[in-house]
C-alpha cells in the first residue's frame, strides 16, 4: 500500500502587491494554522513520509513547520518545481515516478490541484479543501508506477475543524 497525504498550503498574505503569486508569504493566521494541524499528524502518524513541496514561498514554508514539528530536518523536503501550477494528471505522473521504497509520501502545494485530486480519486465530491487542509489517501498498489485515480480517503480534515474538535465538550 502507498500513501499519499496532500496538504495544500496555509493561508497567504495579499499585503505585498509588487510581489509576484510565486513569492508570497504566510499570514501569521496561515503559519497558526499550520502548526495546529502539523502538530495534529505529528501525533497521529509516526512514520517519516518523504516531503514534496511546490516552490512557492507559502508552500515551502508550510512545508517547513510541518517538518519541524515531526521532527524532520529541512533537508527532508525536495522542492519540485514542476508542483507549482500542476495539474491532477501532472501530479499523478509526478508521483508515478516516485521509488518503490517510498511508501508514503507528503504533497505540499495548491489549489485547484489538490481538490482536483482528492475528487477524482475518491467517491464522493469535496467543494473545496482549505488553506491548510489535508487529505490522506491509501492507494491499493505496491508500485509507485502503477498509481491510478482510485484511493481510499484515511482522512480529511483542516485547522477550523480541529479546533472544533478541541473545544467541544
């Protein structure tokens, strides 16, 4: 079994207009966020899952608390050009190429991509995943190179959920 869990980026700021779509930063409410639900996996998943961020700054560096709070060296995370602006199709070619030794591995990147993603490997339709959003699939192969649009959804969850989670009674 494969895993791949897909995290689209926390919440960006609009505040820098000269700066171009590929270089804007976080919003402190986006970096909160991004500890909330890093903090959350750390938690619940103990394995090290390879890192695979868009090199947009507001992925990469969503990718970098989430590496920090599992305790992972930044080092860990390949930032892969090709996953900024990629399609559903691109993204599933892109992780074909992944080796048979890596069994789970962690997508850092945007929208509509993720959401395209999610809906077209699973039954049922999400809207929309939000910032900081995550989704864990289990894909039925041993192969990296035989992934096709068919998943399992392990979970699906984002920061205003877990804080609704935490704070009922």
């Amino acid at each position: 079994m494969k895993t791949v869990y897909l995290v689209r980026h926390a919440k960006s700021s609009w505040d820098h207009p000269h700066l171009t779509d590929k270089d804007r930063p976080l919003k402190g409410r986006g970096i909160r966020d991004a500890h909330v639900m890093s903090t959350w996996f750390a938690s619940t998943n103990q394995s090290e899952p390879l890192i695979l961020s868009s090199p947009a700054t507001r992925a990469y560096h969503t990718a970098i608390i989430f590496a920090r709070n599992m305790a992972l060296s930044l080092e860990a995370i390949q930032v892969r050009p090709s996953l900024y602006g990629i399609s559903k199709e691109e993204l599933l070619h892109e992780l074909r190429g992944l080796p048979a030794s890596v069994d789970q591995v962690m997508v850092f990147g945007h929208n509509p991509c993720h959401t395209d993603f999610l809906n077209r490997c699973i039954s049922h339709q999400v809207a929309n995943i939000p910032t900081t959003g995550m989704v864990g699939l289990d894909f039925k192969m041993n192969e990296w190179a035989n992934l096709e649009f068919e998943a399992e959804l392990r979970f699906f969850d984002f920061p205003k959920n877990l804080k609704n989670k935490t704070e009922s009674p």
